[in-house]
C-alpha cells in the first residue's frame, strides 16, 4: 500500500548488506534492545538462535528480515520512524555483520502529524 506508514524502513546499503548475510546464514531477524552491553545498536541475527520475549514488538520488515524493538525502547521510540543504515566499523560482539568490517546503525526521523495519525488509526 503505498501510502502505508511504516515504523521501520532500511537504506540501500542496508538492505544490500541484509542480502549478504542471508546468503550466508540463511533466514535473518533483527532486534532493536537499548540493552547494556552492546547500546542500543540494531542486532541481527539468524532468525532460529534469537527467541523474542514477551515484551518485544514486531515493527515490520526490512528485506524480508523481521524486525522487533523490545516494549520499553518501543515506547521510547514510538514517534519515530526507525531507518537502519551501515556503516564502516565494528557492530555488536553478536550481530553477525561484524566480520564484514561494517555495523549496522538506527537513524531515525520524527513522523508528521499525518503520518502519526494514520499509525494511530492503523493500529487502533
């Protein structure tokens, strides 16, 4: 739907990188945490060896990847649009894009007051 908002998108460089690793490690997730040790970075993971708790939210898809922020970042960053990109350097100890010499990273953008009224009506 083209005038869908979505609550997380991705770059192409992203979404080039997204295809790499699935190419390698099959079927992908990410999760968005604002856990200790590795920040607040986006993590992916091979979809299998991640298990989502109860108070993860799904927020949509990135190249066909999964995408869950847990409940309390959800409600930190539920007026923003999320948009992962990739850059040079060293990503989470756990995230498999590290041994690619590039990090996934979570831009993001306040959404209008249109754009929060359709998610607000799309999720009622």
């Amino acid at each position: 739907m083209a005038d869908q908002v979505l609550r997380v998108t991705a770059t192409e460089a992203a979404l080039a990188l997204i295809e790499k690793l699935a190419a390698k490690h099959g079927p992908l997730m990410f999760h968005q945490s604002g856990g200790c040790c590795d920040g607040s970075a986006p993590m992916c993971y091979p979809r299998a060896e991640f298990i989502v708790g109860d108070y993860d939210r799904l927020l949509g898809e990135i190249g066909g990847t999964p995408f869950y922020i847990s409940g309390p970042q959800f409600e930190y960053w539920q007026h923003t649009q999320l948009i992962i990109d990739v850059v040079p350097g060293r990503g989470g100890m756990f995230s498999l894009e590290g041994p690619e010499g590039l990090r996934f990273l979570t831009r993001s953008r306040l959404y209008s007051d249109d754009e929060w009224a359709a998610l607000q009506a799309a999720e009622a």
